[in-house]
C-alpha cells in the first residue's frame, strides 16, 4: 500500500485557490520524492504534465458522482497553475544540483525545436495567469478549455464549495492515485525513437469530436471499434507452449525498443509498467478472451468504463467505451499487444522489428443510443522491418543470440537507462529470464567472475555502473557444450558482487575383462570420510580458488516459445538434462584415496550419482533424517547394474527424479542432480582452464602442473554441502606419479576422500571358462592398496587409438595426441598364472604373480614394450586396466620434464623446485604482471597477411573469436591488456584496404585507446642504421624533425617542387611514447627480450624459425634497372655483395625510425635508398599510411628483404615472429603503467551464496575469496 502525503487548505494566504493549487503541487511533489527525480525525466514530465492533468480532471468527475464531482473537475482542469506550481518546485529541486546537470525549464539544448518552443509558451502563458482567472461561477455556459474547452464563468462565490472539500476530494479520489501512478510512469520510463504510442494517442484524439467541460454533465464518452491484423490463435500454436494460450499469454516474453536498445521482459508486466491504471484490465480481457472455446468473446467493466474483445475471421476486434483518455489508452495498448505477441514472417532464425500502424479512422454507425456518444472504427496493420545488417557487430548486441525469430517493437517506451550509458546499451532484461533463456539455473562466481552458464551458452558480467550490471553472451552456434573456462576472456570487470542480488539491481556458458564398476551402485561404499589433506598451497594450480554452490535462480513466471529459444540453446524438443548428462558423460573424475593410496578413473555421470548416493546417506543419518523422503530402494535401478550405463538409466528415469526430498517442500531429486552437475561443471572448468593456460592475466606462477601435487577437492566437504568448497592437495612420491600425465590430460575433477572401497571389480566370470579369472588369494584380486595405482575401464580412456605396423603385423596404442600406451607383461586381460589349477605356478610357490601395471609415457620416449593386443570397439569395452609403476619397466617421473629409466624406489625424492618461468621485462616495470582484467579491448591489432596474425595469434595468453564472416574478430590477452585483433581480407593490402578494416575495428571498439600494426617490411640499411632480416622496426623516430609514419607518394607540387602531405596522419600515441623512452634507456637492458617469445612461437610452428644468417645476404645497390635480379641471393651472379660483420648475439635487434608507407611494391635499391635519404626512412611497407588516418597507430615490422631486386618470401614467417614478439614484449613494458588506473576485482563470495557457509571439520582457514588470485 503507498503512502502519499496529506494536504489540506488551512493557510491563510490572501487567494484561496493559489493557496490550493500551491500546497496540492508540494503534495504531488512529495508523493513523487522529487528530490530523486532525474534531470532528463523532469524534462520529459514537462512536455505532458499539462496533458496529465486534463485526465485527472476527467478521472475526477468519474470517481466523484454528482454535482461535486462535476464542479471539482472543472476546478483542476482550469487551474493550470497546479502544473506550474509543481514544474517550478521541480526546477527549483534540480537547481541544486551541480550547473552541469541542473534542469533548466525554459532551455534545453537536447530538444527539438518544436517541443522547445511548445514548452516555452505554455510555461510563459502559466507563468502571467492571474490567480482569478479561474473562479467559479455560476453561469449557465459550458466552457471549452483555452478558449475552446472551458472558458469563463461568472463569479459567484456563493456557490463556490469549500476550498477544503476540493482538497478533501482530491486527496482520497482514484483519481489522484492514477495521476501519481502516471506521472512516476513518465518519469520511470523514456519514449524510444519513432513515438508511435504518441502517434497513436494523437491519432485517435484528433480523430474524436473535442471534448467540453462542462460542471452540468458529466465528461463526453466514446465508443471506438479497433481491429488488430493479427491472427493470435496462430501465434500461440506456432510458438508451441506447454499450456493453452489463455494460461501462458501473460507471461509470454516480449521484447521493446530497438535493436540496440531494448527491455525484455513478460506481456503481462510491460501492460502494468507502461499503463499501470489500466494495463490490468486489458491483459484480464485478452485472457480472457482466448479463454472461450466458442465465440471468443470477452468483456471486462473497468471503472467508468469497458473493454470489449472478440476474434473473428483471424482478427482481434476491441470495443471501447469511455473518455476520450481511455480510449486512446486502451488502443495503444492493443494496438503493442498484437505487435509484441509475434514472430519474425520473413525468417526463421533472425530478429525484426514490428511496428502497428493505425489507418485512418472512419465513423461508424454501429453507435450505441447514448447522449453526447460517437462511434468510430480503426484498423490496425503491423510492419515488419528487418534489422540493420550491421548491427550484430556493433558493440553491445550480444543479446540477439538469446532469441530465434523474435519481434522487438518499435515505439513504446523503455525503462531509463542511466546517465552515462551510452547508445547502444543493449537488452535490459531480468537474472531469472537470462537464465531461463539460456536454460541455465544457476548464478556462479568463476574465478571471481559472475557466470550464469547453460549447456551451450555463457553470460558473463563485463561492466558495472551505479545500479546496473552489463553482461555478455557468448554460445556456441552447433549447441556443443561450453565450458565456464570460456568466460575467462580478459573482459571481466571490478564488481561489486553483492549488487548482483539486490533487489532494483538492473541488468542490461586391462586387469581384467570383464569389469564391475561400482561407482554409483546401490551397493558400493559410502562412508566415506575426510581426506584430512591440506589445502592447495602456492605451488598448486588451484591456489586460491574456491567453488561456490551458487544461488539458485527463481524460476520467473514467464512463457518460452519457438521464437525465444535459438538453435544454439536448445533445438525444440530436445531434453536439457539428457544434453547435460551426455556430455558430463565425456567428462571424467579420479576418486583418490588417500588412506589406501589408490585411484578410481570414472566417467562423470557414475561420479555424479556417486555422490548423490553419498549425499542421501548423510541426509539419512542427520538429524533431520526423519523429514527426509528418500531410501535406499526408492529408486528404479538399471536392469543391469555395475555397468557405466547403469548410472545413466538412473539419472534418465523420469520417476526417479521426479521424487520428492523432504516433507512439506516442492524440491525433487531432479533439484539436488541440478546442484551437483552445477558444482561439478565449476570444477572441470577450472581445470581445464588450468590445462590449457587461460588465466585471467600473466601471473608470477608457471600454469605447468608439478607432477607430485594432485589437486582436487574434499569428497565429504561436497557431500556435506560445504559453501564454498576449497581445493585439496596431495602429495605423491616419485613412484606415484606414473599416470600424472594422462590424468591432467583429461583435465578431470579428483575427489580426495578416504576409505572409497573397490570401485571396479572383477565381474564373476563365465561359467564356460575353467577356470576363475582370480583367485580369491591372489594379488590381483582386488587393486592392491599403497601401491599408488590409478584404475580405469578400457571405455574411459579418452583418445585411445591404434595404429597397425603392417610390416610387424603388431599394432601401437595411442593415448590421445601425447602419450603411449606401454605393457611390460604382455599381459592386459588374460588371468594371473596363479589362478589356474592345471598349472603348477599356484601362490604358495609363485609369490610373485604376474604384474599387471600398464605404463602410459609420452610419445617419442620409448619404443619398448608397446601394447600390441588389438582392444576391439574401446568405447563400449567393459575391460579395466591398472596404470602406475612397473617392476619390470621402471621410470623415474620427476615433477617436470620427460621421464627417465629408474628406480623411483632408490632414485631418493628432490626437493620441489618450480618451473622455470621466462619474464624479459624489466624489474621496475614487470611487477604489474598480475594485472587485473579490462573491462572491453583496450589495445586493438591489424596484420595485413594471415601469417602475420597467426604469430601474434599464438602469443595470446587466451583468445575467442566474434562477429561473422564480414568482420571476423579475434578477443583475447596479450601482455596484460585486452586486445581486439582483425586480419585484412585474403589477397588484399595497401593503404585504402587497410584504413578500411581500421575503421571497421574502432566502430566495432569504439573505446580502444590505440592499434599495433604488426607485420613485415621492407628493410632500408644505411651507414647509421645496420638494419638485418629479422630485425624489428618500430614506426617511431628519435629525431623529432621526423614522422613515425610518412606517407611517401601522397602530396602536392608547388613551384614544381614536391611537398609531402604529413597533416594527415595521426602521430604515435604519448604512451607508448613514453614507455619506449624508458625502455630505451635504462643503463641495463636485457640482452634478448624477444627470444622468449620468438621461441614460443617456433615452438608450435617451426616455419616461423629462423632461417640462419647464412641466407642474410644484402647486396650493394645496382642502379642500372636492366641488371635487376629476379633470383634468390643462393643463385645471384650480381658483381658485389655487401661485406658487413658478424653480429655478437644471434637474436633481433630493435630499430626506431620513419617508416615509408605507399601503395607501391619497392623492389629497387636505388628507390629504397631515395626513400631512406629524403625522409631518413628505416623500413617500407603498404599499410601504415591507411591505418594512421583512422586512428592512433604504432607500426611494427619485421624486416624480411632489402626492398631490391633480391627480394623474396624466405624470411617473413621469422619477421612475422619477431614483429608480433616485440608487440607483446612492449604491452609488457605498458602493463606496468596502466595497472593503476585498473579497478581491483571484488573478493566477495557471500553475494553467490545462499547462506552462510557451512563450518566443517579440520577447516585450517577460510579462503580469500572465489576465483583464482
């Protein structure tokens, strides 16, 4: 219920009425809390305000039967001074503010010229009223208003009511409660661009007989046929709702505004939001309209009023009757209703604008027989107008990719955005409904950033503001899964976590045969208890990470359709949670016990119902067991049990997850596998972010993995519902380190626990064989504990291929791209010599049995021992191995590098050293290297040839690319900056080419505070520059007399001598000016800055090597063109080669100075020369003169020829490499600059969480925060 303010006429100023009209403004003031009024809705309230209280006036006589009534209408409607009084408390309110926002009645700069002048004058004509002008009388005239609608009657006060009646009226009428409710609309929400609403309004106005006033009769009414061109019943059967149209059409989503700046949100809210007196009766009647089976008909009796609809012949007919306001009300509304409650006719997967357009009205005469009523008809048609190509490029428009063929109407205003958000904002639109969209559940926080992730898709949080948060979409366009790694894409802001939650908050992805696996089983183990093991230490790779369980979205009261749901969220029909299960599927997870030291690899749905099992067990024994629903044998088990598809059954069976969990609730077992697969996609994210070295930013710590720490999480503290769960680690000697590798190459989630039990077994074997495959009393019966094993089934090994050897006949097994598959026994399957009777080596007298140990080792390191069984169909194989050390084919696993030939047993453990790690920078400036995230590319980079990209490419710390096919963008990190990276098209380069694809990057990154040219170039040695292929030259020139860049063939002549056209082009930017100034004299460089790079590229490429100094052959210029040579300089017979010295260090050097841009290919020594005498050029090249009239510009080149006629492709993978190495090395310089103007990531976790975290036992401390450091 709203409070509002009371107000009465008890003053004693001279006029009565100003008094009134003074004291019912300052009520309508506060009422409204003016003094949170913004600048620009104070303005917007000024152009309608007089409007506004026209209708109240009407709504007044409504609300108040009889003469009173009557005679207090026409009170307000002639007291205009109401309005002026509140306009001015307004303006005096915003006078307070700071100049540059201060409201300003009579001078906005921001308004057209037309509402300009409009304002002015009514606010002037208010401003020189007399108080009297106004009094009432008792003359028998009914007036028109401004000289047409009320006009003067004479005084006779003794017929005038009370002042304080009108006052006592206009405090308690509806009347006053539509008018507040209507005027926080307009302040509330902004008109978007056409105002079709308002052409509606004025439209159906105009058309309407105007209305007297008079204090006789009550108000004119109207009755106003309007027909919509919209077949709703087809719209709700094309869309495929899960319920009748008349129980969805209120929460069915709706999108307004444009395609850059919209609101999302339900049918039924925007009729409520935008009309919120009458909003409610119009969705009541559509409701009820498609309610009806027969004829379709529905009628609702609103206050003084009526609405009538009915469909016929595929249209929707409305009947009106009421004011000239209410009409023109409710035919805005439907005239949106039939607009929103569309889909795109022109396409199935792309986005429209629809927009109603009214025909003009025609008098009908279906009038009904009451006094003072005219009919009129309207019909309504709806236009349908594709978006921009260009827009899906644009900065903000990610949210296209929630919708299939949605419609977003034009016309009809938005909430108001804030201040300082620009155009372009992108779709406001609620958590709950973003993750419906994405069919996601949950809202995470992943290395310290806000996630909500679906099977297929990912928001992320880019950008906070006042009260709003700004996030991205990314989704994969074939609807594969998608990690929460991927949101770690260098954009993630400093944001407060606890406005996320707030309410208002606004918001604009062969041991044996034949196997048991008891993982998940009705039967196995669950008693597991803690691993006691620390938490992960500053050597692990999860340091100072932590999984919170997230918060659970409410699920919003809102209606799907084919329309919302892309193809890359969810192709119709198909089912989330069988998606969800088959991927997890492919995941896998070690259960490590650290009592027995042994290890269970599984697939990620046996693991998943693993811990449920667990989960009910400790449910069970709490002390709330006794409310909890489930029990052991409430579930439908798989027919066949002990099988990886065993969990699978489970987990599918609708009745299964269809259970209730505790009395009294509406949670299912459905809920809790929702939680897990949530936790459990956290934690396979940060490993694999992990494996594949996509940190936020460059850290002091190595992202290689020390083979002695494995990381993971508490098994019990998971089970127990610990919030947030921090990671573990344990230690394993040099012996238990064997399958390390194979394990981090799955990047798969380890539970730490102890006592799991056998959670793979020999199945019984059949009764056909004569014998067991174990003996009860052998070895190998069970997995031998202490021995630091990892057991496996065939079908979980990820990546195992083999290769037959035809001249051998024998087959080599491959474990994914790195490793080999070794078996020193020859034995994989077959039983142990002990367990067969007919043989005469039984374990009494054979104590050693036969070794079962598989050994995994990279590719390349050994030839020995290769596993030639052929393992027929190894996805469905129900075989086990056991992998670890071997007694007969030993190795040494130190924690990095290549294995050795060994005995771990004897080798004596090292004491942990970390990984190298190669930092070129300079102390004073490297220090910033844990630099925080940008919240959108900071840096952007243009290469003309792919191979240039590819260089550059290969640096990035990590990467993902957008747009489509016309403007391909590559995002990701480079040196502690985000960058934007785009390549000129295929086959195309010079000067215009590249201005082009500069303009398309900086529209695209508006905010980017420079570009890298990075690429190859001609090099042009002199006397003073001892320039060599592969060196790097850098478009900055220490002699300030000289450009960076200088555009060589553009000019003008005068007096027959040519001047250079230098204006034009943008100089280098001052900070990089600035930190090149630094780096080039600091007294103690280092001596090889970019090998580290140029080594990380040849590493993955080794095209990009060096090709030798052999083949650096510069030749002295020859000057007669006829002796031009077209040879390489192997084969050249020219007279003279150059003889220069050997350089001391083999590495590039760096060189500033002019580089010459045109669009001419140099291939002439003496044109170089020329060039490097005229404007003591150092370097050519054919893009740099493009680039630098777009935008602030750094050229970059590595040198790959001498620009002469020797001139060839040979060195230009290399000077790609040094160019794109000398990029990152400066960035790394800059980083240390700018990391103090970067916000500090927020540190809180208790926003995600939905309660405070559950103490647990042995808890040594709590973690810092979520995310990694």
């Amino acid at each position: 219920m709203e409070t509002m303010t009371e107000f009465s006429d008890s003053g004693s100023l001279a006029s009565h009425e100003e008094t009134l009209s003074t004291k019912l403004a300052a009520k309508i003031r506060a009422d409204l809390g003016a003094e949170t009024i913004s600048v620009q809705s104070a303005e917007r309230l000024q152009l309608t305000l007089a409007e506004k209280f026209k209708d109240f006036a009407i709504h007044i006589a409504q609300d108040t039967a009889g003469q009173f009534g009557r005679d207090t209408m026409y009170y307000v409607y002639g007291h205009r001074r109401i309005a002026w009084s509140l306009l001015h408390t307004l303006r005096e309110n915003n006078e307070e503010e700071p100049d540059d926002s201060r409201f300003n009645l009579y001078k906005d700069p921001d308004l057209d010229q037309e509402k300009y002048s409009r304002t002015e004058h009514w606010a002037q004509e208010m401003a020189s009223m007399d108080a009297t002008t106004f009094q009432t009388s008792s003359a028998a005239d009914d007036l028109p208003h401004d000289a047409e609608e009320l006009g003067k009657e004479q005084a006779d006060n003794s017929q005038t009511p009370a002042h304080e009646c009108y006052a006592k009226v206009l405090n308690s009428s509806e009347a006053y409660k539509w008018l507040l409710a209507n005027l926080r609309r307009d302040i509330s929400l902004r008109q978007t661009e056409p105002d079709l609403q308002g052409q509606i309004r004025r439209q159906l106005i105009d058309s309407l007989p105007r209305q007297r006033v008079s204090r006789r009769h009550n108000p004119p009414e109207y009755d106003v046929q309007i027909e919509l061109e919209w077949d709703a019943l087809d719209f709700f059967e094309r869309q495929r709702y899960k319920q009748s149209p008349h129980q969805v059409a209120g929460q069915a989503i709706v999108v307004i505004g444009s395609d850059q700046d919209a609101q999302a949100t339900t049918c039924e809210k925007y009729l409520m939001q935008t009309w919120p007196s009458t909003g409610e009766y119009t969705m009541q009647c559509f409701v009820e309209c498609l309610r009806s089976n027969v004829s379709r008909v529905a009628f609702v009796k609103v206050p003084g009023s009526s609405l009538e609809l009915r469909i016929k012949d595929r249209k929707v007919v409305g009947e009106i009757h009421g004011t000239k306001a209410f009409v023109s009300e409710i035919s805005e509304q439907l005239a949106w209703l039939g607009a929103a409650l569309q889909d795109n006719p022109k396409s199935s997967e792309s986005l429209c604008h629809s927009e109603p357009i009214v025909q003009t009205p025609k008098p009908t005469s279906e009038a009904r027989n009451l006094p003072h009523d005219v009919s009129y008809s309207f019909r309504v048609n709806y236009l349908f107008r594709d978006f921009d190509p260009d827009t899906k490029r644009s900065y903000g428009q990610c949210w296209h990719g929630l919708f299939r063929n949605a419609v977003v109407v034009r016309g009809y205003p938005i909430p108001e955005r804030l201040e300082d958000d620009r155009p372009g904002f992108g779709l406001e639109i609620t958590l709950p409904m973003m993750a419906s969209l994405t069919k996601a559940q949950f809202l995470n926080s992943f290395h310290k950033t806000p996630m909500i992730k679906g099977f297929s898709t990912l928001l992320y949080p880019t950008r906070q503001k006042h009260a709003s948060t700004t996030w991205h979409l990314i989704y994969n366009v074939d609807a594969r899964y998608m990690s929460f790694a991927r949101g770690l894409s260098c954009f993630a802001p400093s944001l407060d976590l606890m406005r996320l939650v707030q309410p208002g908050h606004r918001h604009f992805l062969g041991w044996c045969r034949d196997a048991r696996l008891f993982a998940g089983a009705f039967d196995a183990e669950y008693s597991v208890e803690f691993s006691l093991l620390p938490e992960a230490h500053e050597d692990c790779l999860l340091y100072e990470t932590a999984v919170v369980h997230g918060r659970f979205l409410e699920v919003e009261s809102l209606q799907t359709g084919a329309k919302d749901t892309p193809a890359w969220v969810s192709r119709l029909g198909e089912d989330e949670h069988r998606r969800r299960l088959q991927w997890l599927q492919s995941q896998k997870v070690v259960f490590w016990d650290e009592q027995d030291k042994r290890g269970w690899l599984v697939d990620g749905v046996s693991a998943l119902l693993h811990l449920l099992r667990a989960w009910i067990e400790h449910e069970r024994a709490s002390d709330f067991g006794s409310y909890f629903l489930l029990e052991p044998g409430c579930f439908i088990e798989a027919k066949i049990p002990y099988l990886a598809k065993s969990a699978v059954d489970l987990l599918m069976h609708k009745k299964n997850l269809e259970l209730p969990l505790y009395q009294n609730e509406k949670s299912t077992f459905q809920d809790q596998v929702d939680r897990f697969c949530n936790i459990i996609e956290q934690m396979i994210a940060y490993h694999e972010a992990n494996s594949h070295q996509c940190t936020p930013a460059p850290t002091e710590r190595t992202n290689e993995r020390a083979r002695r720490f494995l990381e993971g999480w508490d098994f019990s503290e998971f089970v127990e519902g610990n919030d947030p769960l921090v990671p573990r680690v344990a230690t394993l000697p040099m012996e238990g380190r064997h399958w390390m590798d194979f394990q981090q190459s799955t990047s798969g989630v380890v539970f730490l626990g102890r006592g799991f039990g056998d959670l793979i077994q020999h199945r019984e074997p059949p009764q056909n064989l004569g014998f067991g495959e174990m003996v009860s009393s052998c070895r190998w019966a069970q997995v031998p504990r202490h021995s630091y094993y990892l057991t496996a089934l065939v079908r979980d090994i990820q990546g195992l291929v083999q290769v037959l050897d035809v001249k051998a006949g024998t087959y080599t097994t491959h474990v994914g791209s790195m490793l080999v598959w070794h078996n020193p026994s020859r034995k994989v399957f077959e039983p142990c010599h002990c367990s067969d009777p007919r043989s005469s080596d039984t374990c009494a007298n054979h104590p050693e049995h036969d070794d079962y140990v598989q050994v995994l080792l990279p590719r390349g390191i050994s030839e020995d021992f290769p596993l030639t069984e052929l393992i027929k169909k190894p996805s469905g194989h129900n075989g086990a191995i056991i992998i670890g050390h071997s007694r007969t084919f030993s190795w040494i696993f130190e924690d990095f590098g290549n294995p050795k030939r060994g005995d771990p047993h004897t080798a004596g453990e090292s004491p942990y050293v970390r990984a190298p790690r190669s930092d070129s920078g300079y102390s004073s400036l490297a220090e910033a290297s844990s630099s925080e995230r940008a919240i959108e590319p900071e840096i952007g980079i243009v290469c003309a040839l792919p191979k240039e990209l590819k260089a550059v490419w290969t640096l990035l710390d990590c990467f993902y690319e957008q747009g489509n096919a016309s403007n391909r963008i590559v995002l990701g990190h480079l040196g502690g900056f985000s960058v934007a990276m785009a390549v000129l098209p295929f086959g195309d380069y010079g000067t215009n080419v590249a201005a082009f694809a500069a303009g398309r990057l900086a529209q695209s990154f508006p905010d980017l505070r420079f570009t890298l040219l990075v690429g190859i170039g001609g090099g042009i040695p002199s006397s003073h520059t001892d320039i060599r292929l592969g060196d790097v030259a850098v478009g900055l020139s220490p002699n300030p007399n000289y450009d960076g860049v200088v555009q060589y063939r553009a000019g003008k002549i005068r007096n027959g001598v040519f001047e250079i056209k230098r204006q034009s082009l943008r100089p280098p930017p001052i900070d990089v000016k600035k930190v090149v100034g630094i780096m080039v004299s600091h007294p103690t460089p280092p001596a090889q800055p970019l090998l580290p790079h140029i080594n990380q590229i040849v590493e993955k490429y080794c095209e990009y090597r060096s090709p030798g100094n052999e083949k650096d052959i510069l030749f002295e210029a020859n000057y007669d063109p006829t002796n031009n040579c077209d040879t390489s300089p192997q084969n050249c017979r020219c007279p003279q080669v150059q003889d220069r010295p050997p350089r001391s260090s083999p590495g590039p050097k760096i060189h500033y100075g002019t580089i010459a841009s045109g669009d001419l290919v140099i291939k002439d020594a003496s044109d170089r020369d020329a060039l490097a005498s005229q404007y003591n050029a150092i370097c050519i090249e054919m893009e740099a003169a493009g680039i630098a009239t777009e935008m602030d510009c750094l050229v970059i080149r590595g040198i790959c020829d001498y620009a002469d006629g020797h001139k060839s492709d040979v060195w230009q993978e290399y000077a790609a490499a040094t160019a794109a190495a000398y990029a990152k090395y400066l960035l790394t310089q800059m980083r240390g600059a700018t990391s103090a103007r970067r916000g500090k990531r927020a540190r809180s976790v208790e926003a995600l969480s939905p309660g405070p975290p559950r103490s647990r036992r042995n808890r040594e401390r709590e973690p810092a925060g979520v995310g990694s450091k």
